[in-house]
C-alpha cells in the first residue's frame, strides 16, 4: 500500500523555508510596531497641544473682558 521510494518530507518547523517565513514575519511585525507606537505618540501630543492652546486662548479671552460675560453663562456641559 504505501510506496517504498516515496521520501520523507521535513517537519514543518525543521524546514527552512519554515524558518524564513516565521523570521520574515517576526521582523514585519517588530517593524510595525516600531512605526505604530511613535505615531500613536506623536498624535496624542499635537492632541493635547491644541486643548492647551484652546484653553490659553480662552483664558486670555476671559482676561480682556472679565465684565462681559457672567460665570454662569461660562458653564459647559460636558
């Protein structure tokens, strides 16, 4: 029944174009998250910078004309 010239394959984890692929995939996904992370970062910062210009910009607002507006009508609802 089985052949007697038929050759035995390699492990899949003994092969080498198993240990390629698996190497190839480890660096792509080193690479993304060398890519990722700094983004992620670097987007929460301009984030944030633009809330503390906001606020700056509300504050020197409040500042020239302290009369103007009543600290009620300044109440936000979040």
């Amino acid at each position: 029944m089985a052949e007697p010239n038929r050759i035995p394959l390699p492990k899949l984890t003994r092969s080498l174009s198993a240990r390629l692929l698996v190497l190839t995939m480890t660096f792509v996904m080193v690479g993304e998250v060398l890519i990722y992370v700094p983004s992620i970062s670097r987007y929460r910062l301009v984030y944030l910078e633009e809330r503390l210009a906001a606020a700056h910009q509300a504050a020197l607002a409040l500042r020239a004309a302290p009369d103007v507006w009543s600290r009620r009508s300044l109440r936000l609802t979040c």
